[in-house]
C-alpha cells in the first residue's frame, strides 16, 4: 500500500500551531519566534514534508524561475554567461530556463514572450534594436538586459568592448603593425563599439583600417572571407575579428592558403573562448569576462526581484589576453 504523504495540516498539528501560520512560514511571507520556528523546521524534516511548488506559487506569485535569452548556445561565449547566471540562480533557490534564439531576429519576440509567462524576470541578450524592444516594456516583469542601453531605462550589463578593443589596437602598433584590417558583424550594436575603439586609437597613430563585414559571427563566416583578405594586391600585417570564433576560421583558412601565422599576418579575436588556448598558434584575443557578466546580470535581476528598482548599468571590465597569433612586426 502506498504510503500517504504528509500534509500541510499534519505539520500544523504536529507544530500546534495554524495551517496559517505554515504556509506564511513556508512562503517567507511572515517571521515568526525563533522557537516558533525552530519547532516547525522540526517537524517538516522529520514527517518530511515537501510543499507544492505550482501551490506556492499560486500563494507568492513567483514561480522561483527565472528566463534568460540568449543568441546561440553553440557559441562558448553565450555558454559561459549561462554557466555564470546559473550558478548565482542556484545559490538564490532559482531555476534557470533558458531559451537559444539562435541568431534569428524573426524568432526573438516569440520566444522571449512565451518565456516571460514562466518565469519571476527575465536577462535578454537581443539583437533588436533599442527602438524594436521598446514592446519588452510590456512583459510587466523584471528585466536586464545585456549591452549597453540608452534610450531604454531597463538595467543593462555590458562589456566595455570600446576599451577592450582600444587595447588591442594599442598592442599591435606598439608591436609594429600598420596595414590592420577588421572582420566585424555590423548586426550587433557591440560592433560599432569595438570598431570604435580600434578606430580611435589607430586614429591617435595617423592609421586606419580596412573594414569588412561578415553575415553571422561564426567561424565558417571568418573562413569565408579570408580569401577576399588575403590575396588581394597587399593584405593586412594584422586581422583584428568580432570574435574568437571568426578568428579561429580565419586562421584556418589562412594557413590553408599557405599563409604562416603569426609570420604572414597576425590574428586576434574577442571573447576568450576556451578553444583559442589550445589551437596552434595560441589566439591573442580580449577577455571580455562572460561567466562574469551571467553573474552580474543575474544577481542584479534577483535584487530587482526582490525591490530594487535601480536602472544603472553596470560594466565589467576587459582584459588583453596576448599569445602567439600576433608577433612583433619590428
């Protein structure tokens, strides 16, 4: 015979208190006397009680779920924001759910709003536009957004790319370089920031760069157009990419072609992902911190859930990784 399970009405009358009083104490709606307490934590563990998630929510109005979008889980550097966000969500009592929107723009909206009718708040990493997520306003949840916002009040954590890329431009003339070409996705706003960033500083050097631009910020992407780089009448002495993941199909390429790197061109990327250490040669690239940002972006969505109604943006910093894609040109 199958064992009945206890009740909240069991832990009331085994606490000699109210089913009332157990549920406020269950949902952390009310404090109650350490003694109090002390006896009903008693006797859930030993009748071992467990309450219904789907009922307390109903009671709070919180599912203890929290969405995060994200556009490409294939990607590493989505996986490690994941990886971050998680393990903060984990340590609130939070599931995470989680939905790939897989670098279509057509998909984004559906998918975030079925989302948002599940969870307690949601982290959006989108490619809209800040005027096409105007609607986001809508969702009546609590929201964080990655990148940098400003028509939008909503919290945002972002990654100064502007800096990151400005250090890296720095590295490769201070190393000699002079003919740099950059293999950017103009389709995300993070672009324009780090075109920015390389522009300045080469500006500061009376130097410019050749700009290209790729179709999805992919490895496939970077081994596409390295030809178009690199046979022309002179090819560049360095190759700056979006990300890791172009670098790496870039590079592939290029020595394919019988191009020697870093001795023919140097390479360098963003992002950091796990695979540039190990390929040969080691990528240099800008750490752009990802875990970090998961973390950030969550534990700022679990205060908001909590009352706080800041609207600040928060960035975290960036990192020049150097290794042996790029040599001195001197």
């Amino acid at each position: 015979m199958k064992k009945k399970l206890p009740t909240i009405r069991d832990v009331a009358a085994g606490a000699g208190v109210s089913t009332a009083t157990i549920s406020k104490f269950i949902n952390g709606t009310q404090r109650f006397s350490s003694s109090v307490e002390a006896k009903i934590t008693e006797v859930i563990r030993d009748l071992g009680y467990h309450s219904n998630p789907l009922a307390q929510s109903m009671i709070t109005g919180r599912t203890k779920s929290i969405g995060l979008s994200i556009l490409d889980v294939s990607n590493p550097h989505f996986t490690s924001i994941v990886k971050g966000a998680n393990r903060i969500a984990i340590e609130h009592s939070y599931t995470l759910l989680l939905v790939d929107t897989e670098e279509n723009l057509g998909r984004e909206k559906l998918l975030i709003e079925a989302l948002s009718r599940r969870v307690d708040g949601m982290i959006i990493f989108s490619r809209m536009t800040e005027s096409e997520l105007s609607w986001t306003g809508q969702l009546e949840k609590p929201l964080v957004f990655f990148g940098r916002l400003t028509q939008l009040a909503f919290p945002c954590v972002s990654s100064d790319d502007h800096k990151g890329a400005y250090m890296l431009a720095q590295h490769l003339i201070t190393l000699g370089h002079k003919r740099i070409a950059y293999l950017g996705f103009g389709k995300s706003r993070r672009d324009e920031e780090r075109l920015a960033g390389i522009q300045e500083c080469l500006a500061e050097h009376q130097l410019t760069a050749d700009v290209y631009n790729t179709n999805s910020p992919s490895a496939q992407e970077g081994e596409r157009l390295c030809s178009t780089i690199m046979l022309g009448r002179q090819h560049p002495d360095a190759v700056v990419c979006y990300n890791d993941l172009m670098a790496l199909g870039f590079m592939k390429e290029a020595q394919s072609l019988g191009f020697d790197i870093p001795k023919d061109v140097s390479v360098a990327g963003f992002d950091n992902i796990q695979y540039g250490r190990y390929i040969s040669p080691a990528l240099t690239t800008v750490d752009l911190q990802s875990e970090e940002m998961g973390v950030t972006a969550m534990r700022k969505l679990i205060n908001m859930i909590n009352g706080d109604t800041g609207n600040e943006l928060t960035t975290v910093d960036a990192k020049l990784i150097m290794r042996s894609s790029v040599m001195s040109r001197k």
